[in-house]
C-alpha cells in the first residue's frame, strides 16, 4: 500500500491527508501529523474522503441527449459538439450569449484557463460560487483593507485574547479552525459568539449573543458607538495607519448601544461587554462567515466588521486580524484566478484599461471585453429572458445551490444549449445537453489556495474511472478545437503562466510548491520571496497604503414576517453533509444521519402551530413550499425556523434579492409559512 498526500475535496480549511491506495484504487485515509491547520485531526467528512473517488454513480462516459434521453458518447462526438454549438450561439447571438460557471472545487489551474476561455470568446459572464458566498468579502475588504482576503493563518488564532464570531458555525463548518479556537480559549481567550442559532459552536462561547437574523450592523455599529463613547478607540492606529475616521465618528455621532439592542434583540449590556473586550485585548480577531455575507446588505455587513477593527488596532498583528472563513476547498484560489464577473486574475477590474490590456497580451490579444460579466443569479434571470443562450457548468450543481430554484430549473430549461462537467449526474447535469464527466480531486494533480491564502500542491493518486477526464485537461482540449490555442497545457505549464499573469502568485512556481507540502502563502511576488502570512502589518494594501473606514447604516431585510408569512426563515449547513448534497449525501454512512429534509422550530412555535417532534410539515414561502420533517429544538429562537440547504427543494423556498455590491443572494432571511401535511 501506498500513502500519498492530497489535500481534502471539501471545506476551505485545506487539511492534508494521507490516502492510502492499493492496486490503483483509494481505499483509506491516514492521518497527517504534520501539516500544520490540521496537525492529524480530520473532521467526518475528511474521515471519509476516499469513499467517493470510486463510487458507483460516478459518470464514466461523456453523454448526450438524444431526443430527450441520454445515450453515451465518445469524446471526439460529445467535444464536438459543444463546441460548435458555443460557437454557433457566439456567431448569432454575440458573445455575451454564452454563460460559464467555474468551479470553487477544481484546481487553480483549471479555474484560470476556464475564465481565460471564457474571455478570449469574448464574455465576461464567467462566475462561480464565490458569489453565493464570500463575494461582499471580496468587494467590502478590498474596499476597507486592499485585500478580500483572511489577513491571517488559521492557527494564528491561538495567539488572540479575544475571538469575536459573527454568522460562524465553525464547529460544524470548518471543524478544524475550531481546533485553533479551542486552545486559544484554553489560554484564556475570551470566546463571543453572535448568531441567532445557538449552534454548536455558540454553546462554546463565554459571551453567546443571540441577535436578530439580519441585524449585524446595528450590532457592530453599537460597538463602535460604545468604543467612541468610551473613548477606547486606538487613536494612534488611525492617526498613522487609517483615512476616513471623522465620516465614520460623525455617522455614530447619534447611535447609541441602546438603539442597538432594539433592532438587535440583544441587551445593552451585553452589547457593551463585547465592545470593552474586543477593543482592550492585546489581539482580537473577529472570524465571520455565512451569518455576514449573505444578506442585502452583505458587504455592509463586511465594511462594518472592517470598521471595528480599523477603529480598535485589531489588524496586522499575530492574533489580531480578520477571519472571513472561506467555504469551497478552492473558493479562494477560483476567486484569485478571475472566475468572476467583473474581476480578471489577480483582482483586475475588467473596467481597468491597464491591467486588462496587460492580461490580453499575455495571451496574444490586444484586448478582452471592459464590461463586467453576468453573475451567478444573474446568468440565471438572463437565461429566463432568452438573453444567454449557453451555459457551461463546471463543478456546480445551481439548480440546488442557487435561490428560488424554481425559476432555476425554468431557466436552465429555457436554455437552447447547456453542458455540465462533473463527478455525478447531478440534479443539473441532468437538464443538460451535453453532461462530461470530470476526474476528482483524487485523479488529478494541481494547486489549490485554502482560506489563509496558502497556496498547496495535491498530487495524482490514483486514475479516473472509465473514460472521465481532468477538468484542464477537457478545458484544454475544447479551447484547441474553438481554435483559441494550439493544444492543451498540463498543469505546470498553466501554473507557470499564473506565475505570470498574478503578481501575489509570481513566486508560486510548480517546482517551489511541489517541494513544500505546507504551501506558500500569497503575496509571494518572486522565488526567493517567503511568503505572506499576515497581511496589513505595516501598511494595508490600499492604493493610499493606509485602511479606509466606510460608515454603513441598518437596513432592514427585503422580507420581515407577516400575517401570511409569519415565520423568520434561515438556511445553512450540518457537519455531515455538504452543500448541494452531490458527494455528502452519496456516502451511506454520512447520509444515514440525516437522510431528508427537516425544519428546526423552537418548542414554543411547535406548541403554538400544534406540531411535535418528528412530524412532517409543509413548509411555504412567497416562492414556493417543501415539505420537512420537524425537529423541535430551542437551538433556534423563537419565531426562526431553519432548514440545511443540502437537499433539493429547500432552494425553492429562498428569496433572490442580491446585495447591489457584491450580488450575493439573501439566503439567510426570508419569511415562511408552516402547516402539517395530511400525513403529518
Ligand atoms: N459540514 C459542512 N462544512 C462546510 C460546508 C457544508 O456544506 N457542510 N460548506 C462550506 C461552505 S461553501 C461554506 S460557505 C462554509 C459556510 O460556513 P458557515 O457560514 O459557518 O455556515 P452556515 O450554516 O451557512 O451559516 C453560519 C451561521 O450563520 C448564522 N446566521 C444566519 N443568519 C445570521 C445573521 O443574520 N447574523 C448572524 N450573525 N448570523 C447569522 C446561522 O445561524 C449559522 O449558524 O462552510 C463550508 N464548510
Ligand atoms: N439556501 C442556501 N443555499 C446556498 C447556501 C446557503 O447557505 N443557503 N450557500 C451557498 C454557498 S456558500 C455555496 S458555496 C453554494 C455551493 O453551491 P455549489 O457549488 O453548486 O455546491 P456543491 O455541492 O459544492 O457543488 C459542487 C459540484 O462540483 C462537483 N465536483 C466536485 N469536484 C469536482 C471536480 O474536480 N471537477 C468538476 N467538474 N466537478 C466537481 C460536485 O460533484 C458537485 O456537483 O451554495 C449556496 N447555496
Ligand atoms: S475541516 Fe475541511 S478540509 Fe479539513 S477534513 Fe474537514 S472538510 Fe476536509
Ligand atoms: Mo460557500
């Protein structure tokens, strides 16, 4: 048996494992001591990442619809197809009738050559999952800091005194960051926690604040307030290091803590308390996730977590910084290469003359479109409207992730071509036109960038099952048939052209990574140069080098509860499963927790509503409805339901009013209906 070291296929923690293959097949997973987020420790899915590199629903062929039925395909025939008919749409249509969706779980490599086809066809609408997700991060802390990025390691956070978790299930999302929590709180950290569930990682919390869903920047502000009010604020740090300070004092001028607890729900005091302990530990982090970025008001959410930190000192330094917890395995890097609307490799702005002109000759062209592309959602409403015509789907399974999944389906059926590229047939590919089948994690080697920004090679342990292949390598081959290159790059290749094309990646080479199975963090501009750990330490990376406060005020949600809707409703995710369910639900040992859908209702609405424990309800939104086994817990508050996103139809439910910045979906609220079912 052999050992080889990959890296995991799921969260954005980027854990190292050791699979252990026999006669070419992956049979188990070892851990490995030695890596430095992980240290040995693997959380349930890791345990089991090997279960789904040979799993019998993996796709084996490319297929082909066929007067509505699949049959299977060769790869000349399935290739050839969708490349006359990218080229046919573009040739009638233009080019913005073609949509492409990236995928946060293939490599950097395949992301950047993905985007780069994309754009040398002409289009900007190249956008991956990083929208339904960290986009406000990527918008708001650029805006702030001069960087979207997490500004520290992961096991930096050992080193805080104070770790302030706002919308983070950590313990249940990215188990092995809580690791990190866990020790800093054994050395005396103190340990906030706002979140309207009381998850897992809530009841670990000294300070547990059980705000309203939606409210986070009422909540930062009467931080803020209190801090000013107090005179607490390290004024030194925004004299030297900070531009902006006296439009942030004078919009607080009139906010106090007790306005604050209104919209909030939280008490006064509790407010106060967490501010005084925030601004006076020697280095406090504030470790955000989902609870912040998937609102309306998303990047507000995000620039008033940069406020706070700005106003207290609490950046660039070990211990002090922030922590937005990237979700996909390669959420980062897919982001880092350009699969976004409106930003080219390396956080170009398509609408920046220079740098895009720079990119274009890189790649042997005087120019590529100035225009930002259509983002996830609104790929889907242009498919509606009969205005995109094309889609590519790489590694993502929309018609369960996206919001009002409803009109997803409609749109995706409206499309006159659609191809999907993955492991399984999944509810996605199964609309398509043309479905291809992808190598996995396991049957591929290549980089990826976890959500410190370190940058970490996984090599090829064992082949793809029947004709499936890598991801560059179908990308490769499809660009050399539409005739934007001669032949299909191996990943080396592609990485030494990013080492090009990113400054942050120019010292990243394919040679310096494969040595250093612990990666390297971006920036790293040159071979010689070690890396970037902190960000921020003496200067931000702002144009003007110095961080920028943004006053932001309370809105309230697109949707409040109401006679018909009574109910606030809240979606996210359990330890067990991932995302959209394809890989998660399909290892039996993982599903069998939590093999359907379920609500969680607080004992007094399931009191009120007369339901109990383990029935099944009818769960209905402006939308549409899903039904749902209850589970009656007081993990939620009451008036709040819950459902995991992991299962198809509770997308139905969700609403799609995107933040205006960052385009990222309301996910987080909406109101809801709940009546029992006649078998319930
Ligand atoms: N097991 C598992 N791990 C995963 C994933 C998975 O599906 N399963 N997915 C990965 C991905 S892609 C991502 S993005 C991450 C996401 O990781 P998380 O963000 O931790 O996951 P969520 O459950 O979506 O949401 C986090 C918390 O936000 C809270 N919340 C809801 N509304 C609000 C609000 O208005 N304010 C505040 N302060 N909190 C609120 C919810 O109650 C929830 O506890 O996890 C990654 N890791
Ligand atoms: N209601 C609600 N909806 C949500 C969220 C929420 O909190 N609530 N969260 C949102 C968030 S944060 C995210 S990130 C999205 C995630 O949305 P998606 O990205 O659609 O979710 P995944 O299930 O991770 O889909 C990844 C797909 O890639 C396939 N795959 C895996 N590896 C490879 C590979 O190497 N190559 C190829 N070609 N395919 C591969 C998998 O089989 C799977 O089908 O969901 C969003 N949707
Ligand atoms: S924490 Fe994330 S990267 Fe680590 S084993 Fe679990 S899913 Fe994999
Ligand atoms: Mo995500």
């Amino acid at each position: 048996m052999t050992l080889i070291p990959v890296l995991c296929p799921y969260c954005g923690a980027g854990c190292r494992l050791g699979l252990q293959v026999e006669d070419g097949r992956a049979v188990g997973v070892e851990y490995l001591t030695d890596h430095p987020v992980a240290l040995g420790a693997l959380c349930p899915k890791g345990n089991v990442a090997h279960e789904v590199i040979h799993h019998p629903d993996r796709l084996e062929h490319p297929l082909v619809r066929e007067n509505g039925r699949f049959r299977e395909a060769d790869w000349e025939e399935a290739l050839g197809l969708v490349a006359y008919n990218l080229s046919r749409i573009r040739q009638e249509h233009g080019p913005d009738a073609l949509g492409f969706l990236a995928s946060a779980k293939a490599t950097n490599e395949e992301n950047y050559f993905f985007q780069k086809l994309a754009r040398l066809l002409g289009t900007n609408n190249v956008d991956h999952c990083a929208r339904l997700c960290h986009a406000p991060s990527v918008m708001g802390l650029r805006r702030a800091l001069g960087s979207g990025a997490m500004t520290n390691p992961i096991p930096d956070l050992a080193h805080s005194r104070c770790i302030l978790v706002i919308g983070s299930n950590f313990a249940e999302n990215h188990p092995v960051v809580a690791r990190w929590v866990w020790e800093a709180k054994d050395r005396g950290a103190t340990f906030i926690v706002a979140d309207p569930r009381h998850t897992p990682t809530a009841r670990m919390a000294n300070l547990y604040l059980p705000l309203r869903p939606g409210t986070d920047v009422a909540f930062l502000n009467g931080m803020a307030a209190v801090i000013l009010r107090e005179g607490l604020a390290d004024y030194d740090f925004i004299a030297a290091r900070t531009e902006g300070f006296e439009e942030l004092r004078a919009a607080l001028a009139d906010f106090t803590p007790e306005r604050a607890a209104e919209i909030t729900g939280l008490a006064p005091s509790d407010i106060l308390r967490a501010a005084r302990v925030y601004v006076r530990s020697p280095a406090s982090a504030i470790v955000y996730c989902m609870g912040v970025t998937q609102h309306t008001v998303g990047t507000d959410n995000v620039l008033a977590c940069a406020n706070l930190a700005l106003l207290c000192g609490q950046v660039g330094r070990p211990g002090a910084g922030l922590f937005p917890l990237r979700g996909q395995n390669n959420v980062q890097g897919a982001s880092d290469m350009g699969a976004l609307a409106e930003l080219l490799p390396g956080y170009v702005p398509v609408a920046d003359d220079e740098g895009r002109r720079r990119l274009a000759r890189l790649w042997g062209r005087e120019d590529l479109p100035a225009f930002s592309g259509l983002s996830v959602v609104e790929l889907m409403d242009a498919a509606l409207e009969g205005r995109v015509r094309a889609l590519y789907v790489m590694g993502e399974n929309p018609v369960v992730s996206d919001p009002a999944a409803g009109e997803t389906v409609r749109a995706l059926e409206n499309l006159e071509f659609l191809v999907v590229q993955d492991l399984f047939l999944t509810e996605t590919a199964r609309l398509a036109h043309v479905a291809l089948p992808a190598a996995c994690w396991a049957e591929k080697s290549g980089s990826y960038t976890n959500t410190e920004r370190r940058v970490q090679w996984s090599p090829k342990a064992v082949e793809p099952p029947g004709q499936a292949r890598p991801d560059l390598s179908i990308i490769g081959e499809l660009g050399r048939r539409l005739g934007l290159w001669e032949r299909a790059p191996g990943p080396e290749e592609v990485l030494a052209e990013i080492n090009r094309a990113i400054p942050a990646y120019g010292g990243i080479t394919p040679e310096r990574l494969q040595a250093t199975p612990e990666g390297v963090f971006w920036p790293c501009p040159d071979p010689a140069h070690p890396g970037t750990p902190i960000l921020h330490r003496e200067r931000f990376t702002t144009p003007s080098g110095r961080g920028r406060f943004h006053p932001v005020a309370y809105q309230p949600p697109p949707e409040t509860p109401d006679a018909h809707y009574p109910l606030w409703m809240t979606t996210g995710r359990v330890v067990i499963h991932y995302n959209s369910g394809s890989m998660s639900l399909r290892l039996s040992e993982l599903a069998a927790y939590a093999p359907e859908v379920w609500v969680t209702v607080h004992p007094e609405d399931a009191r009120r509503l007369g339901v109990q424990d383990g029935e099944m309800v009818r769960v209905r939104s402006r939308r549409g409805d899903v039904e749902a086994r209850v589970q009656v817990s007081d993990q939620v508050q009451p008036g709040l339901v819950f459902l995991p996103f992991h299962f198809p139809g509770v997308n139905v439910l969700t609403l799609k009013e995107l933040d205006r910045e960052a385009r990222v979906p309301s996910y987080k609220v909406a109101s809801c209906a709940l009546e029992r079912t006649e078998e319930g």
